[in-house]
C-alpha cells in the first residue's frame, strides 16, 4: 500500500481512520477476516503508536472492527451508510468532515423572529425576546440527508452579523467569533415524518431521525435549541452504554 500522506487540518486520529479504512478496502478484508498487528499498522502507514491506537479506537467505537483479547483485532463490518456515536457533541459539519464525506451545504433561510413560550422557557429569555432561526441542508451528491434548524438569541450576536456566516459550521462560529465555548447537550431522539411542501426535495415515504438538542456553554447557559433531521435510511446513531 501506498504510504499515506496526511494533511488538510483534520485531526490526526480521523486521517489515519480512514488511511485504515482504504487499507482494509485495498486489501480486500471481509467481516471476520484479522488485521496486521498494531505494530505492523504503524509501520506500513508511518504513524505513532498513540495516534494508531486513537485511529483503531476510532473503528471500534464505529463498529467497523472488534478486539478479541488475546488474539487481535478483527473486521466487523465495513460501512456504507453513517454510523453515528451519538455521545460526541459535534456540529452537523464536523460530523461529516470527521467521517471525509464530501458534502454541500445549502444555506437555506437565515430570519429574525420573536420567541414563543416554549424557546422562551427552553433559551431561558424573557417572552418575545428575539432569537435568530437558521435554515440548512446538508447533501452527499445530490441526495439530502441531513435539515436543521438553529436556534439562538438574538442578542448574543455582533450588529453585524450576516447570513455568510452561517454557511460554514455554527460551532465554530460560536466559539471563535463569538468566544462562547460549548460543552454539553441535553438531547432527545426519535423517528418521525418531515412533511414540509417548502423544502427542495421530496420528503413523502421517507422516515426522518429527528435529533433535538438544548446545547450549553462552558458555563451552563443554554445557547443553541438545535433540531436536526436525518434521513433514516442513510444514518443510524449508537451509545456505548455502561452498566452502574
């Protein structure tokens, strides 16, 4: 295998899962089938040991490969569709970007509107305060699988705001134009239908993942009500769970 090169900004962990993920597909690996070890892994892709291990647990916690303690690591599956690990707060577009899907991000509608009682209750702002609503869909080629709506107060952004600052990731935006660090999520998760006959594509017969989020800084104000829809049949998320 050709000896990987890695560059572009992403961290190193990511790069390497998938420089893993071409060497399982090169070498034609199946469900069942053991890989090198973790030695002969670094040595054929020129990493460290530390990055290795984090890129490995990576595939793990994806579901793309298992231990067997005392014997190695196996191939589990290989993935065709998003395997989401829903326990890592991340934006939409650092969820994609982590998983090297190339995608288009159209902005939709950015708008400007009075909070009812229950943003009121969920942003913790007083009735009628102004929030900021952002409108985006996410495409893989020309099929859309994830359309969110954002929702934050007004009152945290600069005067000058525009909408080209939301065609990138919100996160991002938050944090370093606006210097609020987010930590945490409270979050519900359930199927639902999305019949909106203003969306740009056909949603009939289609089962959405709909992910609803209350999203707070470091300091524990609530600052994003985030509602992201995920096409059912292009995504799954799981949770490792730990018995107390």
């Amino acid at each position: 295998m050709k000896q990987a090169v890695f560059s572009n900004g992403r961290p190193i962990r990511y790069l390497i899962r998938d420089a893993l993920l071409d060497f399982i597909r090169q070498e034609g690996y199946k469900p069942g089938d053991q890989l090198p070890s973790e030695e002969r892994l670094q040595e054929i892709l020129n990493v460290s040991r530390l990055s290795m291990r984090e890129a490995l647990q990576l595939l793990e916690e994806e579901r793309i490969i298992f231990t067997k303690h005392g014997s190695g690591r196996y191939v589990l599956s290989l993935p065709s569709n998003l395997d989401i690990d829903i326990s890592n707060l991340q934006s939409v577009t650092e969820l994609l970007s982590s998983y090297n899907i190339k995608t288009e991000n159209k902005l939709l509608r950015v708008h400007t509107h009075y909070s009812d009682q229950e943003l009121s209750v969920l942003l913790g702002l007083t009735p009628n305060e102004q929030v900021l609503s952002i409108e985006r869909i996410r495409y893989a080629g020309t099929t859309p699988i994830i359309y969110s709506i954002d929702t934050i107060p007004l009152k945290f952004l600069p005067d000058d705001w525009s909408e080209d600052d939301f065609k990138g990731s919100l996160f991002e935006y938050i944090e370093r134009k606006l210097g609020k660090p987010l930590r945490y999520s409270q979050a519900t998760i359930h199927a639902c239908l999305l019949e909106d006959a203003n969306l740009p594509f056909e949603t009939k017969n289609l089962t959405w993942i709909l992910l609803k989020q209350m999203i707070y800084t470091e300091t524990a104000d609530p600052l994003i009500y985030s509602r992201d829809y995920h096409r059912g049949d292009r995504i799954q998320f799981h949770v490792r769970r730990v018995r107390r």
